[in-house]
C-alpha cells in the first residue's frame, strides 16, 4: 500500500510540473510606434501680442469633445495670478483647428476673439494665429502648444 501511495503521490508532482504555467522574460520592444493624440484635452503653451511687447506668456486650452472651448491666459501687465478665461467653441477640418471665444470685461463690455491653429496628433500645434474681431483689436500668436494628458 506504501508503494501505491508513493506511485500516486510521484505521478502527482509530475503532472502539476507539466501543467504549471511559468512566465516568460518581459521582451522590450526599441522601436515603439509614435505616439498620437486626439485634438480634445488639455494643451499649454504660450502666447504673444503683436501691438505689445512683451516676453511668451502662458496660455491653456481645455477642447473637449461635445465642441467646448475653454482658454486661460496670464495677463500681461498684471499681478502675478491674474489670469483670463474664456469660453467659446472649437472645430478641425483636416489640421486646421479654429476656435471663437468671448470675454467679458469687468469695466463694461466683451472681447470676441477667433484664432487658427495647425492641429498635429504627435500632440503640438503650429502656425498658430489669434485676433480679435469684436470689442477690442488686437492680434497676436502662440508658440510651443503641447498636450499636456
């Protein structure tokens, strides 16, 4: 009876070895695709105007997918965390992102303001050109927009 109970105990080990899963060493692929990303999410750069000097000054836009534009702009001049933000709306037609926004302003009255931008999907933005077309007239770029998520 030992002997079969040894014979069992042996067949056992042996069918849980060939059974038994191992994993296999992690393979490290050096040639990964590019990255792409969706226009939609959050971007950060800079902008500038072109009747004010002044050094790049930071902008974000938030572009969400039911058509949303949302932008926040240090403003120039100011203290250090007074920014604006915007609302408006947004469309791609190929690369071309195009965007139209309003700003009210505390002294009376709003801003509108469109602006055309080189939509990539490795995550940037170029030849990137706003003004505004209501309340005000000023003109201007921005540079190095990123995807930021």
């Amino acid at each position: 009876m030992a002997s079969v109970v040894t014979m069992v105990f042996a067949l056992s080990a042996a069918l849980l070895q060939m059974t038994s899963c191992k994993k296999a060493n992690a393979q490290t692929t050096t040639n990964c695709p590019t990255a792409t990303y969706p226009v939609t999410g959050v971007w950060e750069g800079t902008y500038q105007t072109d009747q004010v000097s002044h050094a790049p000054t930071y902008a974000s836009f938030a572009i969400y997918p039911d058509g949303t534009f949302i932008k926040r702009c240090k403003v120039v001049g100011t203290a250090a965390n007074d920014y604006s933000i915007t609302r408006g709306a947004w469309t791609l037609a190929g690369t071309t992102f195009q965007y139209r926004d309003t700003t009210l302003i505390y002294s009376g009255g709003y801003v509108v303001e469109k602006g055309t931008l080189t939509f990539s999907n490795t995550g940037t933005f170029t030849n990137s050109t706003w003004q505004d077309v209501f309340g005000q007239t000023y003109t201007g770029t921005f540079q190095n927009m990123k995807r930021i998520n």
